[in-house]
C-alpha cells in the first residue's frame, strides 16, 4: 500500500499554511514528518486524517482517492486527549468502538495491549492515577487497538523513561514489520534516524527537503573533513579561519569546494602525524537545522 499527499494547499483566513505539499509513504517502512513549530506538521496530518479539509490537493492511496470508510488510520497526538477522570478501560473501549470495533473484538485487542506494554494491572484505574509515561502508553493503546493500517506517532517518545522508550521502540518495529504505514512527527532525531527509511522537512509550509535517509546524507555536499591528530593545535594555526577545533583532538576543517578534498588530504597527511582523516558525513540533526533553522 501507498499512501500519497500531492500538492496539499491550506489557508486560514489570509494565512497561507500549507504551500503545495507533497510525499509518499509506503507499506513496512516509516516516513519522517520534520520541521519546526509552526512549519505546518500538525495540519498536514489533520488533513491526511480528514479532521481538516484541504483548499487544494489530494490525499490518495495506491493512486486513488484515500476512503476514509476502508481505511484505518491511528494517532498518538502530542498533546494528550484522554479523560484523566474516567476508568482506562472505559475510554479505551469507547475509542475502539468509535473506529467499528463490536465490543468483543475491542476488549480482546484492548487486554493483549494493555498486556503488551504492561499495563494490565491499571485496566480498571482512573487515568490520573498513572505516571505521565503510562498516560502515554494508554493513549499509545487508543492508537493501535483497532489495528489500523497507517500509524502517525506524533512525538511519541515524549515523557517515557528510557525503559518504556524501549518497549514502544519495540513496538513501533512491530508494526512496520507488520506492512503498516508509519508516520513520525518528532523533534528527536535518534529515533527519526533508528525508524525511518525516509525523511521530509517542512520549512514555512513548504517541502524543502525529502528522500531517502540514506541518499539526504549521502547527497549533502562533501566540502569538510574530520581530522584527528595530536597536531591538532598546529593544523588549527595553519589553516586558520577554516578550521574549527571539535572535541579532544578533532578539527573540522572546511574546504573551498568538495574538488579539493584529495588534495586537502594528501596536504596533512604529508606534514603532520594523523591519526584519523575522513570526510564529515552530516547528521540527521546537522541537516534538520540547516534546512529547518529559518522559518521562510
């Protein structure tokens, strides 16, 4: 399965939002949703799950118009939007019923859940009697009871503690091992790196980057080099504005052009005692600020 968004325009008032998106996301494999506060994450996804309607654009699947009446879709939000007053199991039956689920059918997806990220002992707790990482899971539960066929992970990670950060890492490589869709929306880019085959960045409503993990980092231009050497300080002095000293020995020297790499290197490695010379391969973070750092 394929899910498209093409082109998708969204104004509010005289505010243009969305600025003619567009990606693709496919079955077993996870797509990246990226940009700053304001960059228009949050209505891209609104529309793709019908809350919003486009001005412009389509939502498809496997080159038609998605059906929302066939299609499944769960959400983990943000921002939380379960009721801290209510019994757990109440909810999460009225949220799996609200998505079709006959009551039998709810409760059985609902207690392997609640079993798999082991929260069976709170089946029966009022949702303010939990910790802010087991709010999260139980909404985690509202996402995926109904077994739908795309997840959106809206900044799932945050508030679990590195044990239960683990077990929705697990669980999330369930799903995409399960031929689910996975849409991430997070400012953490370790886990954006650890999930996702491919990435797009949106920057003022518009798609400034998108691909492939491993060809955006690939395709970056190669105009610096890491340099590890106990000559660091003496590099550093000769090659002055354009190296930059990183942490213990390591300098980061920035070239004219990628074109004088090889001589760059050749050059240090014939005058000073090196250790480690290499070309800089961006993080997933490096390439997030530098695409996403000015809101156009």
């Amino acid at each position: 399965m394929k899910l498209e968004l093409k082109n998708i325009q969204k104004s509010f008032g005289e505010k243009e939002v969305l600025k003619g998106i567009s990606f693709s996301a496919e079955s077993g494999k996870a797509f990246g949703l990226l940009g700053r506060n304001g960059a228009g994450k949050t209505t891209t996804i609104r529309i793709l799950m019908d809350v919003f309607e486009s001005d412009g654009g389509e939502v498809g699947i496997d080159g038609r118009p998605i059906d929302y009446t066939q299609i499944r879709i769960g959400y983990l939000p943000e921002e939380r939007g379960l009721y801290p007053k209510k019994k757990i199991i109440d909810q999460l039956l009225y949220f799996a019923m609200l998505h079709g689920m006959k009551r039998p059918d709810a409760i059985k997806a609902i207690d392997y859940w609640l079993e798999r990220l082991e929260m069976a002992e709170y089946r029966n707790k009022r949702l303010d009697t939990l910790s802010k990482g087991n709010q999260q899971k139980i909404q985690l539960v509202t996402a995926l009871a109904h077994n739908p066929q795309i997840v959106i992970l809206d900044e799932p990670f945050s508030g679990l503690d590195p044990v239960n950060a683990m077990l929705l890492k697990d669980v999330v490589k369930e799903e995409i091992g399960k031929g689910k869709i996975v849409l991430f929306s997070s400012h953490q880019m370790n886990y954006i790196e650890e999930f996702c085959d491919s990435i797009g960045i949106l920057n003022g409503g518009r798609m400034v980057l998108q691909g492939d993990i491993y060809d955006v980092k690939h395709n970056y231009v190669r105009d610096k080099l890491i340099v590890r050497s106990e000559d660091a300080r003496k590099i550093q002095q000769e090659l002055g504005a354009c190296c930059k000293a990183q942490e213990g020995m390591e300098l980061l020297v920035q070239l004219s052009s990628p074109a004088e790499k090889q001589t760059m290197m050749k050059r240090l490695t014939e005058q000073y005692d090196i250790d480690e010379i290499k070309v800089f391969e961006p993080s997933l973070n490096d390439i997030f600020v530098e695409y996403a750092g000015d809101q156009n």
